[in-house]
C-alpha cells in the first residue's frame, strides 16, 4: 500500500497542473500580503483565494486523475490486492500530493506573514477543505463510469457548495425574515463544508461583529471550544462518509 501511495504522489507532483496550481496559489499568497499593510487584510484576501480555488482545483483534479488512472487500477486490480486498499492508496495519494501543493503554495506565505492563531486556523481549514473535496470528487467518479458525466457532476457540486447554496440561505433569510431562524441557520451551515470553513475563518477575525444578530448566534456556538469541535468533527465526516460510500461503491463495482 505504501509503495501504491508513494507512487501516486510522485506521478501527481509530477503533473503539470498541480504545479501550476502550486504556483499561482503562492503568487496570490505572497501577492495578498505583500500588497496589504497588515496580516489581517492579507488573510482575508487570501480566505477567498482559498474557498474558491482550492475547492474548484481539488474536486476537478481529483475526478479527471481517477478516470485516466482507470487502465493503471486495473493493473491493480488483477494483483493479489485487495480493493480497499487500492482505493484508500490512490485517495491518501490524492489528498497528499494536493495538500503538499497548498502547503507549498498558501501554507508557507501564511506562516511567514501571519504566525499567529488565526493563520493556522486558515492552514488546517485548507486543509480540511482540500481533503473534503478530494473525497467527493473520490466518489463522484467511482459511482459514475462516465468521465463526462462524472467530471459534470464534481462541478456542479463545487458550484452548489461555492455559490448556489449560499443564494439558498439569502433567500431563505428574506423570505422568513420576520421569524427568529437563526439558530436554523446554524443546523443548515453544517450541510455546507465551504461554509462551515469560513465561518470558522471570519470568527477567529472578528468579523461576525459585522454580521449583526445572526454572526452573534454563529459565534455563541461556533466561537466555544464545544462549537469548534462539532464543526471540525463535520468536517470530518465531509470527509469520511464520501470515503467510505466509495469504497463499498469500488468493492463491488464491476471494473
């Protein structure tokens, strides 16, 4: 299993686009904080760099590297290996080659310019989130045999994540806004891991002050040490149940 890992992670650093990747994230880094006068108004810069791009490139990489691996699993496949090791292999593959890009790319400048608690929040979120959507994409296509289709649906779930679901909370906020569904708010950010990491994000900054009654209910529950462990545990159930879903997905999927 580690010789499989080992493999997948020197053939993806080996990738054109993940180095790319690496390098326009460390551009858009040190160009964030280079180009503000504190490390806060960089981190913040940085924060939308991070829950847009990261999540776009990992679920999107991710999904097209798995389908043109299909003939290398195959030759897996017909060792005596077990399939769930080869599926956890390529996924650990995977997730490690891009979070050693992040860690490269954004990772680095973050630490430099802005060591402080804040800025490993930022660190384990991207993190978090690269993981998260390595798993998705993970799922999406090993329940999909079409590349098209599959490489469609991994962006559609990106877009919803990025963009559409946050459309949903507004409208529902207009729509209710005479009724206390604050604390429902709360409940429906779980269901959103991109949400979840900013909102971990804005209340290290200090941000929710500007966010009225609402940004006080997030940082009642997500600003305690209670909150924060619950939020990280769904983060990781983000990450387990795509994995898990997948591997008995390619147990007995016929290849």
């Amino acid at each position: 299993m580690n010789r499989i890992v080992k493999f997948i992670v020197l053939d993806i650093l080996k990738n054109k686009i993940v180095l790319a990747y690496t390098l326009i994230l460390g551009i858009l880094s040190w160009s964030a904080f280079s180009l503000e006068d504190n490390s806060t108004k960089g981190l913040l810069t940085l924060l939308n760099v991070i829950l847009l791009t990261v999540p776009l490139v990992s679920v999107v990489f991710s999904t097209i590297y798995i389908y043109n691996s299909s003939e290398f699993i195959e030759l897996l496949l017909s060792q005596p290996i077990k399939r769930s090791k080869i599926a956890l292999s390529l996924f650990i593959g995977l997730s490690a080659s891009l979070l050693l890009s992040f860690f490269i790319g954004a990772g680095i400048p973050i630490l430099v310019y802005a060591p402080s608690a804040v800025g490993l929040m930022m660190l384990v979120v991207g993190f978090f989130i690269t993981t998260v959507f390595v798993a998705i994409a993970f799922l999406s296509a090993i329940f999909i045999r079409d590349k098209a289709k599959g490489i469609g649906i991994a962006i559609l779930l990106w877009l919803i994540f990025a963009l559409l679901f946050d459309g949903l909370i507004l409208f529902i906020l207009f729509q209710f806004a005479d009724y206390p569904i604050e604390k429902m708010m709360v409940i429906l950010a779980a269901f959103n891991p991109i949400d979840l990491a900013r909102i971990l994000i804005l209340l290290h900054l200090d941000v929710s002050a500007m966010m009225g009654y609402t940004g006080a209910i997030f940082k009642d529950f997500f600003g305690t040490g209670l909150g924060m462990t619950i939020t990280f545990l769904i983060l990781s159930l983000w990450i387990i149940l795509p994995l898990w879903f997948s591997l008995l997905i390619f147990k007995k999927k016929d290849l």
